[in-house]
C-alpha cells in the first residue's frame, strides 16, 4: 500500500451487519495538514483520514468528534468519541485515525472489526484500497 497525499476523496464502510456506506473524506497526509486537522471548524462534511498517525487530540477543537483508530490493513481497532480538551491514548497497532463529527459513525457501520476502503481522488494519490 503506497502513501496518500492531501486531497479529496471517498470512504467507503464495510459494516459487520452488512452493507456499504459511501462518505465524502479529506485525506490529510502531509505534516501541516495532520496537525491542523479539524482545527478551527464547527463542523465536518463527512470524515477526514489522517495517515500516518496513531493518536490525536482535541485542544482547542470546537466540537465533539468521533475518532476511529485503523490497522495498516484499515481495519478499525477502537472508535471513541472525543469532546474538546482531551488528548486520545495512542493505539498501538494504529496507523491511520478517521475523524468525524460525534455519532456520525455509528451510522455508517463504523465499528471494531469493520473494514473500510479509501477511493482517493484526483490528486490524494497512491494508497488506494484497504
């Protein structure tokens, strides 16, 4: 698996119960754009990929947030929701984390064991499936 770049994209949800969900998502790949993160907005369109990372933290966020820590395989390991002010425990077999706004996830299937996939557009570049 090849890395992403910033950029647009989609995220599709492989629930344990079935089905598929298909989100809008910002990949943030680079330094600056895993550290500013969802910093600054009151809300999200969708869920944002921050690769590599295995931990995160919401100090000066201004929402609750849902995070999902993934495998290397995108396999989630632990979704928890996040309100401002805290720092997450890093996970050790993380290597990717999906941000989201709070309760968002548990209406797309998002949950240990599921898997996802990335579609990356124009641009993001070069990880791809999951």
């Amino acid at each position: 698996m090849g890395r992403w770049r910033d950029g647009r994209g989609e995220l599709a949800v492989h629930g344990l119960r079935g089905g598929l969900v298909s989100v809008p998502l910002e990949i943030a790949a680079s330094y600056r754009t895993r550290t500013k993160g969802l910093l600054g907005r009151d809300a999200v369109d969708g869920a944002m990929l921050l690769s590599p990372a295995g931990s995160v933290h919401t100090f000066g966020m201004r929402m609750p947030i849902d995070v999902a820590y993934l495998d290397r395989d995108l396999t989630v390991i632990a979704v928890r929701t996040m309100r401002p002010g805290r720092l997450g425990l890093p996970r050790l077999r993380s290597r990717h984390v999906l941000e989201a706004a709070a309760g968002a996830m548990a209406g797309w299937g998002v949950e240990a064991g599921a898997r996802v996939r990335v579609e990356a557009g124009p641009g993001a570049g070069g990880a791809g499936a999951g």
